[in-house]
C-alpha cells in the first residue's frame, strides 16, 4: 500500500520523457549481449543509538532481450549489365547485422515481376534459376563452386557479409530489364553450421517470464512506406537490383573477296576467262568483344555473266586470308528445306533471282564467321 | 498422508522465500530493489498513462528506472541513512527520476557529489565536465534520522546499453 503511494508521486511530474533516446546512437557490438543478466543491489550504512549497522537490499534482475536489427542493402550502383543467354549473371548485396547477438539469416532470391518503382524503368523479363549465395571466401566477387552457402550462418553483431544473387538471362528478343531482391529473415543462431529457424517476434501480451530472453523486431521498413516488399519491425529485410541488357547492336562487318579457282587452261594462275570458277568469299567480323551477334543473314545476288555452281555453299571458320575462305566450313544445300540441318548455318540458293541466302547461327563477340560460294563465267 | 503435501509445500515456499529476505533481515532497516519501466496504458478518456511496470522485456537503447524502497521496520528511529547503489553492469546512469530526490553521484564509488561538481580526467591531461554516462556510483542521505515504521523511496533513471 505504502509503495503504490509513493510511486504515484513520483510518476506525478512524468515531463521528463526526452530523455529515452540519449544512448541509442550505439553500435550492435557495444549493446548488452542478449541472455546477459543485469542485477542491481543497493548497500545501506545508518546508526541506531549510536551503533553503525548497514543493509543491503534485495536484488532487482532482469535479463536483456534480443533486439533483432539488421539492414540489406544493394553494394552496386545502376543496373548489372548482361547479354542474352548469359549464365551466372550476379546482382550484388550487403547483410549487416545490427543485432545484439549473434544471428543467423535465410536468404531468399526474388524476382520482381511488377515495376517497383524504387528502380529506374519497366521490368519486362524475368532470369532463370535464380539463386542466392554467400561471399564464402569474402572478396566480393561471385565464385563459382566456392560461394556455395545459401543462407548466412552465425554473422556477429555489427559484422556484414556480402550475397550475391545469380541467374541466367534467358534468349528472349526484346528483354531489356529485370528487376530481382534478396529477402532476408533473420534466424537463431548459436550453433555453427546449423541453419537457424527463422525467428518469431515474442508475443507483446504474453505475461513473459523474467529470465527468458524475448524476442523483439526492431528493424526498420528497408524499401520505404510506399512499397510493401518489407514493413518495420518484422524481422525482415529486402533490397533491390536489377539487371539490365544494354548492347543492342554490334559492330559487324562483312568482306567480300573473290578469287579465281580454274580456268580450265592455266594450272599456275588461272584467270577469269568465260568457263573460270570463281570462289566468292563473305568474311563476316563481330568486332564487338562482349557481345555476339545471332541470327546473321547475309543475301548476296550472283553476278550478270555467271552462273552458280549448284551445291557449292561452305559456311565455317574463317581460313587464312588470300589463300583459303573457309578452313573448316560445312557444306549447305541449296534447296530452302533446312529441316535436316543440324549445324545452325543454313543457305539456299534461289535460281530465279539468282539470289543466295546464308543464315549463320552466331557470330562470337570478337570472332567471325565465312561463308563461300562458286559461280562459273559465262 | 494425502493430505500432508499441501503443507509441506507452502513450507517448502517459504523456505525459498526467506533467504531473499533473510539476507536484508538482520538490521531494522529494509531495502527492497526493483527495475521497472515505463509502458504506456490507455486511459477511459482516451488519454495515454504512463505507468511503471516491472522490466520484462527489456533491450539495448531501452530506459529503465531502479526503485529503491525503504523502511524502518525496527523500533529505534535510524540516523545517518545512506542508500548507496553501484550501477549494475550494462545500464548507464540518465538522471534521478521525476519525484525522487536528486541522488549525489560518484564516477570512483568513493568521492561523492552533485554530477556538475564532478570532473573527469582526460588521457592528454587536463579534465572535462563529468557526463551522466560517467557516473559509476549514486548515493543518497537521509538528513533527518528515519523514524520507527517510517520509509520511502528513491528512485533513478538509467538506459541499458
């Protein structure tokens, strides 16, 4: 009875409220660890009659709770920048944890299919086999079969560890951008190599027992009030990225030589006398190092005065200038039906526009590609 | 025979009980220590209390007030009071609480002062003005002898860190 009176009075002047935010600019690793028990005993020294004595009071012990904090964040600026086709392309992330103690954290790699809005542009295609991987080895650079670990395991306070997302870009004409983030829950750690379960906030209106450390969210909403891939104070975390195909156009570049195979009178050097074989070559060059061309189609129509020697299409690998068009070409049939073709060069030859169409299946960035053909003079 | 547990256990209750208050028992004078914090109830007019309430759930950057209550349960009235309480390990000293005499503080647990009077030697030499973050120790004096059945309480403000 005596006490709930006096502490009426002291919470009679409560204007002091100001004073709660003095030390909560601190690092994770300077806080109280989580499970740490806090006593507090006063001593007392007074005289009766005279006679020193002294007292001590009963011990208060309360025992801290574990405040999960943590931030994600993404480590690059601007978009990743990839080709059709291209596997392992990685986004790039930051986990720190800001907890009092020591956690674990479950990654999960997301593709945004909607427009978030946080990133410049429109979403318009998604990778395949997307995954998350932890910096294992710790130089923030993805590598594969050594950053192997799918979820962070016992990350210190105010430690940070950097994942990566990885995925393929798919074959598809007109991707232009796509948007991914890394979720992040935060899990239980203390057993090393254990993957925690993810962790669950103490209900606030359970009667808590002193002694048993709580839970408590304190994280903050990462993407902003606006957007709802993450909320405050729900354990969780997400960041963006994107990925982005920038090279729409190479620089290639085709040369056409001819030279004189036979002319049916001199072995040394033929010339190009009416029943000569002519050997036409198209030296296709993609002087773009990064980034390959597909699907190139090269029509050339065969001269006045000659004719086309049927069957005598060679697409292949360059040869030496001057001496051979095509070191290692494979034959191509005239006729339009490429059904049977296996290679991914295919040509024809059109007798009635005199017109030869040679399809090559990619030029390699940095590489090229020949193609030849035979006609007679008439 | 069926009936002998209930005893015993409320025996058994009291035997847990008493060395806590064994401990404070032998003097006249008893302190009792607790740590509470502030929550915010709602009020019937739709206003928002602040009450103390025991520290359950407590974390990092969290502020807590330590009450101390005393009481001269003995017959004699006690002269020369002195609550003397060491800050616990892990909270940091903010300032008295609202309604509790000003405590004097000590940054060594021996030199006892007013927290303006008291400075704090700087490595380089020289000293600076003492920070509540300094104080180690708080204290407080009864000036009047404490009569028989009298009591009350101090209280201070401290973060947890």
């Amino acid at each position: 009875m005596f006490v709930k009176r006096a502490l009426a009075v002291m919470l009679a002047g409560t204007g002091t409220l100001a004073l709660a935010t003095a030390a909560q600019a601190q690092s994770a690793a300077s806080e109280t660890t989580a499970g740490t028990s806090i006593s507090n005993t006063a001593s007392a020294t007074y005289t009766v009659n005279g006679a020193p004595q002294t007292a001590t009071s009963t011990t208060a012990t309360f025992v801290v709770d574990r405040k999960v904090n943590f931030t994600v964040v993404t480590t690059q600026t601007g978009f990743t920048q990839v080709n059709l086709g291209q596997q392992d392309a990685v986004t790039t992330f930051r986990v720190t944890n800001l907890t009092n103690g020591v956690q674990d954290f479950l990654l999960d790699p997301d593709q945004q299919n909607i427009s978030v809005g946080i990133l410049p542009g429109t979403d318009n295609f998604d990778l395949t086999n997307l995954r998350a991987f932890v910096d294992s080895n710790n130089n923030g650079i993805y590598d594969p079969g050594v950053d192997t670990a799918t979820w962070i395991d016992e990350l210190a306070p105010d430690a940070s560890v950097t994942v990566f997302i990885v995925g393929n870009v798919p074959n598809q004409a007109g991707a232009q951008l796509a948007f991914d983030s890394l979720h992040v829950t935060a899990a239980a750690g203390g057993s090393t190599a254990v993957k925690g379960t993810a962790l669950v906030a103490t209900d606030l209106n359970l009667g808590n027992a002193d002694n048993t450390v709580d839970i408590v969210f304190a994280d903050d909403d990462s993407d902003g009030l606006l957007y709802l891939g993450d909320v405050a104070r729900n354990g969780q975390g997400r960041a963006y990225a994107g990925y982005q195909v920038v090279t729409t156009n190479v620089a290639l570049s085709v040369m056409k030589s001819v030279r004189v195979l036979d002319d049916g009178v001199n072995t040394l050097n033929p010339k190009a006398i009416p029943g000569a074989t002519l050997e036409y070559c198209l030296r296709v060059v993609n002087a773009t190092l990064t980034t390959p061309a597909d699907a190139v189609t090269l029509t050339d129509i065969v001269p006045t005065h000659t004719t086309y020697v049927p069957g005598s299409i060679s697409i292949g690998t360059p040869g030496v200038l001057g001496i051979a068009c095509v070191a290692s070409g494979s034959p191509e049939d005239d006729d339009a039906d490429d059904s049977g073709d296996s290679d991914g060069a295919i040509a024809n030859y059109d007798a009635g526009t005199k017109t030869l169409t040679a399809r090559l299946d990619r030029v390699a960035g940095g590489g090229s590609t020949a193609v030849s053909f035979k006609v007679k003079i008439d | 025979m069926f009936r002998s547990p209930f005893p015993l256990t409320a025996v058994a209750l009291a035997a847990v009980a008493l060395p806590a208050a064994a401990a404070a028992a032998p003097g006249p004078l008893q302190i009792s220590s607790r740590v509470m914090v502030e929550t915010r109830a709602r009020a019937a007019d739709g206003t928002t209390r602040l009450a103390l309430a025991p520290a359950r759930r407590v974390v990092p950057g969290d502020r807590v007030t330590v009450v101390l209550a005393y009481r001269n349960t003995g017959a004699q009235p006690l002269a020369g009071v002195t609550l003397d309480n060491p800050i616990p390990r892990g909270l940091v000293y903010r300032a008295p609480a609202p309604g509790s005499a000003a405590p004097a503080v000590s940054l060594d647990g021996r030199r006892y002062a007013a927290l303006d009077q008291l400075r704090v030697a700087l490595p380089g030499g020289g000293t600076r003005a003492a920070l509540p973050d300094d104080v180690t120790h708080v204290r407080w004096r009864l000036d009047r002898p404490l009569t028989a059945g009298g009591g009350g309480e101090f209280a201070f403000q401290a973060v947890l860190h």
